[in-house]
C-alpha cells in the first residue's frame, strides 16, 4: 500500500493499466510532456512513449471522435477532456456515436474507451471550470458514468472503466484531487496522507462498477451522495448528532438501486445531495426511485441539497456550493418532518 493523492492514484490507474495491456493508449490537451494540467498523467509520455501518451489539438469534439474510431480499430482509449465543462462540443460524439456502437453494429463492435474529465467547483473556477454535468450523461443509453469520492476507489474504478468494453465517463471531482474536502473552506485543507482512503495498492486492483458503498452506517436517515458531497454528507452528520447513514454511489450508471431501497427501507427518511444544478439533475432521478420502490417505508418527504439554478457564481462560490451547514438543515428538516 502506498499513501497517494486522488492525482496520484488516477496516474498510477492508468499506469497499472499501459504496462498490462498495449492496446491503452491516452491522450487529450497537454496531457503529454506537461503531463495534464492537473498533473494526472506526468511521467507517462517519458515511460510509454509519444505513440501511446500523446497531446491532442484544442478540439474536444476531434478528441473523442479520434478515440471512437481507435476504440473499433482495438484500442482502449483513455482521454483526458481538460475540464468537464469543455466536454459540450464533444457531446455529439459521445451520445450519437461512442453510446450507439454497440447497437447499431449489433454487438459486432463495441468502444472501450475512457473519458476523464474533473469535475465540480470548490476551486473558484466560475462558470467555465466549475460545472458538474453528469446527469447529461446518465440520461444516455449505453453510457456507464462514475464519479469517485477517494483515492482508493478512484484507482479501482479507473482500472475497471479501462477493462470495460463499453464508454465510460469518468468524472473526477478536483476539489479531491489533494484532499477529502468537506465543505469547510475556511479551514486547513486535510491531505489524503491523513486518511485511511489514501491507502492505495501500487498494482492491479479492480473495484466493480454499479456498487456503492456505505461510509457512515446509521438507522435514523439515509444521505445518498457522491463524489465530493460524501465528504460533506458525512461533516453535517457528525456536526449535526443525527444517526444519518451515508452512502457513497462511486457509480450513478449502472445504479446500485439495492443499496439505497435496504437503506431507505431500514430508516424511513431520505436526503440526496449533489453538486449540480437542482432542476433536472441526477438527484430527481434519485428521489423518483426512492419514491417508487420505497413509498410505503417512508416517515418524510425525501428531500433534494443542491447547487442553485444558475451558472456557478464565482463571486458566491460558497453560497452555491452545498455545504455542512445546508446539508445539516435538511437533516433536521427531514428528522423533525
């Protein structure tokens, strides 16, 4: 085991990952030389060479298309889009094209690649470097999408979204890159060195894609969250006292729907947090299900913390950002309901 950083252990992924197989190649804008503007890829291009680690052109859309086409030749394309709000121009390909291969052809071909993109705010991006848009995603047929909330896991299910022979879009939340961020900005940052998650084998490990993970069991509400909004689930149930359970998706596409109806089920109340705008984000599909397959189980309405119905305002990053305090408010709503 080695105590490494979200950066450093999505690099080792895909390290563990070109040594394994030589059909992984990846590429994307500067994640070459540079070795990514986050650093993810640094040193892969000097170990592997400029054939399988290589800089793509400022053109998301040429990106992706070029790996769907390398992806029916026999590749395994592991791109970089350089933040996840650069990914529209892009979205063509992955929807109508990347989404389709397998059922168009038949299962005659398939497209194994990977698309990273960091996700999210927290990091006073604005409205350019900020936004969090997996549920434009989850709404696709023949996309997996999986967004980590560790090193540990983000490791393994970078592994596994390598090894899958479908797309998966893989989004990291770079307020985690260095630490497990709780929503207290106002205090020192806590390195990953510092947190048992930060525990990560140097080799060969997968996690499976479609199963979450409880990080905080409880009886009284369940706080079904993912990618940096576990960290703050867990903040407003320990600043709050309530016996809340926290669960970790680690994988919204496939959902593991069991998880969250046995958690519902045992506590009778519900809260779904997430970063992305309320109207229409992942949270509602969340809420739908919960009300579907547990309203007979239910003590409250099941209630949604997100980001505003805006673009991400630089000026009030902590305002729209959900935090301890507003995730703690639901909690005491939904308890007192």
């Amino acid at each position: 085991m080695a105590r490494m950083t979200m950066i450093e252990a999505v690099r080792s992924a895909m390290d563990v990952s070109m040594a394994r197989d030589e059909n992984v190649v990846v590429f994307g804008e500067d994640v070459g030389y540079f070795g990514g503007v986050f650093r993810c890829t640094q040193g892969l291009q000097a170990k592997y060479g400029k054939t399988r680690c290589f800089d793509a052109p400022i053109s998301e859309s040429g990106i992706v298309g070029t790996a769907i086409g390398m992806a029916a030749y026999g590749l395994k394309p592991c791109v970089e889009i350089q933040f996840a709000d650069y990914m529209y121009p892009a979205y063509d390909q992955i929807t109508q094209e990347a989404a389709r291969i397998r059922y168009r052809s038949n299962g005659d071909f398939t497209c194994p690649i990977v698309l990273r993109m960091p996700t999210g705010g927290g990091i006073f991006g604005g409205q350019t470097h900020s936004q969090s848009p997996e549920a434009l995603f989850t709404h696709v047929c023949g996309l997996k999408v999986i967004v980590p909330s560790n090193p540990y896991d983000a490791k393994g299910l970078l592994i596994s979204a390598i090894e899958d022979p479908d797309p998966v879009m893989f989004l990291e939340p770079k307020r985690l890159y260095n630490g497990p961020f709780d929503g207290h900005h106002e205090r020192a940052v806590t390195p990953w060195s510092k947190h048992e998650l930060g525990d990560v084998p140097e080799g060969h490990y997968t996690i499976p894609i479609g199963k979450a993970e409880i990080r905080r069991k409880g009886s009284a509400v369940t706080v079904v969250a993912y990618g940096t909004m576990v960290h703050v689930a867990l903040a407003a149930a320990e600043e709050t006292g309530i016996d809340a359970e926290v669960i970790d998706l680690r994988s919204l596409l496939p959902l593991d729907l069991d998880t969250i109806v046995q958690s519902v089920t045992k506590t009778g109340r519900c809260v779904v947090v997430h970063e992305a705008t309320l109207t229409s984000g992942f949270g509602a599909e969340l809420v739908s299900l919960v009300q579907e397959h547990c309203f007979y189980h239910l003590e409250a309405p099941v209630i949604r913390v997100t980001g505003w119905d805006t673009p991400y305002p630089h000026a009030q990053e902590w305002d729209y950002f959900p935090g301890p305090a507003r995730v703690g408010r639901a909690l005491t709503e939904v308890m007192e309901a």
